[in-house]
C-alpha cells in the first residue's frame, strides 16, 4: 500500500484560511484580542490605570478588526482563487486601507503606531493559522482512517467473500458483480482520501456496500434512502454537493454490524438526506439491538468522522447521535459546497 504522505512544508508565504468560516472568524477576534490584552499588560503597570486604558484600546481595536472582518468575509473568495503571495498581499491591502480610513474615528496617537501594531496583529493570526494547518493537517487525520479501515477490512472482507462462496455455484453473474463490487469498496479505502468528493460519488459506494452486505444477510438488510425525486433539482443538487470521502459508508457499516447483524429479525436502516439553508444534513438511523456489540468500534468510526469534519469545514460543521425508540441515529450537518462552485 502506498505510505501516507505528509504535507510538504513549505517556505513561502502561508496559505490564507477561509475567511467566510465561522471557526475561523471566531479564532481572529480572539488572537487579536488576545495581542491587544497583551499589548496592555505590557505598557501599563499600575493597576488604577489598567481599566481606563483597557476601554481605551478597545475602542481603538474593535472597531478597526470588525470592519476587517467584513471586509475579509467580503473579498474571501477572491483572495482563496489566488495564488499565496498575491493573496496575503490582498489581504495586507486590506489591513493598511481599514486602518487609514478608521484613523480619524479612533482618536489615534500615531498613524504609524496603529498601522505598525495592526500588521503585527495580522502576521501573528497567519502565523498561527499556519501552525494549525500544518499541525492538523488531513493527513493526521487520513492516517487515522488508514487504521481505523485497516481494522474494519479483515472482517468485512471475510464475511463478503463467504457470501460469494454462498452463491457462486447458484448465480455466477451475482457472485461476479458482488467481486466488481468489492474491488470497487476496497479501491476507495485504499486511496488517499484527502479532498472533498461528490455526494453522488458516496452514495454510489454506499449502494455497493449495502448489495454486498445483502449476500449473507438477505431480507434481514432493508435499506431505505429518503432522498429528492431523483429527476428533481433538488436531487441534482445534492449529487453535486461536496462531502469528505468516506462518510456515510462507515456509518452504514456501523448501522449493519450493530443493528441488523445481532439480530435474528429483519431490520430497516433509513438514510436522510436533504438541503436546508445552505446546510446539507446527513441522518442515518438504524434499530437499536439488545445483543449489540462492539461499541467501541463505533465510537472509533463517529470520532473519526468528527475529526475530519472539523478539518474540512470547522467549526461550521458537526456530528450528533442519540437513542430514541428502540432506534439508534447519527446526524452530520455541514455547509453545502457544489462541485462547480
């Protein structure tokens, strides 16, 4: 199997963050806030004075960062579609510009002091964003998956392969497409898996898998998709709709291996998908045995989904799971990205 790679570091200027997101937007106003309680502690030292010049900082930083902020969540796009050293100088452009035009409003001591500071200020928050991409990077979280499917491989590949031995004399062509099928399965967990993917593309997976797992489990695997009508836009819009790879076939895997597999009744496992506001949500919602086993492994797949979530979209996105009726459910909720935005 091919290692997994590292992301190469790099000499130039920092990769600019996405500034439309909400985890990042969060993080600026805090470092910034943060070097302006810093910048305080330093120049003041008697406590009497403490409060009158922290009121006085504030009104000279807050108002600058959150016209930078705008105006960075204005331009994002622009700045993400060039190359690095044009970006960060867009991005120093717009820094320079807020400052200037905000001077007369603030009651500043010295041009240059603010400019000086806010360009500190400014290299300190790339510096860090650059230290968090580097250190979380999706590679980290790919060898996690690399593990965590490594795991998972032995016992579904053996309980597929019993299933083509099961049929391979009674239906050649089934026993023949279920090998495609398994090879196609494999294919995906053995690649790098590290750019966001057609939801289209997943759930083409997900069916593979779900045709495998009904060789052993027959009727006992009911699998339910409530999606769009497939000729409606909205539906086109979903299949277009950017997901990590990987994500809804793990938590299939789960929802058979703990809520059908036990069981000696048949099951129903029901997958929602749909658009709202810009948010596409993800359920998936399987019974819930009494004979389940092998929490841990589940809790190792949602962490796993979590993780790369958080390293995709931020804080902009999330995974929930609760029991309720008999019914086990996980829930994604993540920002809709199309494949020709």
């Amino acid at each position: 199997m091919e290692s997994i790679k590292q992301k190469p570091v790099t000499l130039g200027a920092p990769e600019l963050p996405d500034f439309r997101n909400l985890g990042v937007v969060l993080r600026v106003l805090v470092v910034v806030n943060l070097f302006a309680v810093a910048t305080l502690l330093v120049h003041v030292d008697e406590g009497a004075r403490l409060l009158a010049e922290a009121a006085l900082l504030a009104g000279r930083v807050e108002l600058p960062l959150l016209l930078v902020v705008l105006l960075l969540y204005l331009v994002s796009p622009w700045l993400r579609a060039r190359p690095r050293r044009p970006a960060l100088g867009g991005l120093l452009t717009v820094v320079v510009l807020v400052v200037v035009l905000s001077y007369p409003l603030i009651n500043g001591d010295s041009l240059f002091r603010h400019l000086a500071w806010a360009l500190t200020a400014t290299m300190i928050c790339l510096l860090y964003f650059d230290y968090r991409n580097r250190r979380y990077s999706p590679a980290l979280a790919e060898a996690r998956l690399q593990a965590l499917t490594a795991r998972i491989r032995p016992h579904f590949l053996f309980n597929c392969l019993n299933g083509v031995l099961g049929v391979i004399r009674s239906d050649p062509r089934r026993a023949e497409r279920a090998l495609e099928e398994l090879a196609d399965l494999f294919r995906v967990l053995m690649r790098e898996n590290r750019e966001l993917v057609p939801l289209g593309d997943e759930l083409a997976l997900c069916e593979r898998y779900v045709d495998l797992e009904r060789l052993r489990l027959d009727e006992r695997l009911s699998v339910r998709w409530d999606l769009p009508a497939p000729a409606s836009p909205e539906h086109a819009a979903l299949m277009s709709a950017q997901v990590p790879a990987l994500l809804l076939q793990p938590l299939l895997e789960n929802a058979v291996y703990h809520g059908i597999e036990p069981s000696a009744e048949s099951g129903e496992v029901i997958v929602r998908i749909e658009l709202r506001d810009d948010e596409l949500r993800l359920e998936v919602d399987n019974p819930m045995c009494e004979a389940g086993r092998h929490h841990e492994g589940n809790r190792m797949a949602l962490d796993n989904i979590r993780e790369r979530l958080m390293l995709f979209f931020d804080l902009e996105a999330g995974l929930d799971s609760d029991c309720a009726g008999g019914r086990y459910r996980v829930r994604i909720h993540l920002p809709y990205r199309s494949v020709s935005a």
